[in-house]
C-alpha cells in the first residue's frame, strides 16, 4: 500500500491527511455575507424565545395547582 494511483482530480482531489469540512484547526472559511434581519422580524424572534414553551407553562400551571391544594384551596 506504499504507492496507489490519485482516484480523482475533482473537487475531491485533496490529500489523505486534509481535514474536512471545518474541523481543521484555524479560522472556519465562512465566505457567506452576514444576515441583517429586519426590524419586523428581529422583534418577533425576541417575542418566540421570550415566549415559554407548552412544557413550561403546563409545568407551571401543576405546580400552582399543588401549592393550591397544599394551602386548601382550588
């Protein structure tokens, strides 16, 4: 296994010890342009994350509704 033929010449073509994709060490090749949302849109992801989840609420809601009971009062 000492010599073997190159197998392409395409984009492919890249050494066996290259790293791939961005887990090589240095910088990440992020060559894309940065978002710039609008205003609308920045203001409704803030209400989403602000926002709780179904789970939070329902596990709030049993919550209450324990310390309700424990009080005495429904």
């Amino acid at each position: 296994m000492a010599n073997h033929e190159k197998m392409s010449t395409g984009s492919n073509d890249r050494p066996k010890n290259a790293s791939i994709g961005q887990t090589g060490p240095g910088l990440p090749d992020d060559s894309s342009a940065p978002i710039t949302p609008s205003p609308e849109d920045e203001q409704a992801v803030r209400r989403a994350l602000d926002t709780p989840s179904p789970r939070e609420r329902l596990t709030r809601e049993v919550d209450e509704e324990i310390k309700a009971s424990a009080r005495g009062s429904e």
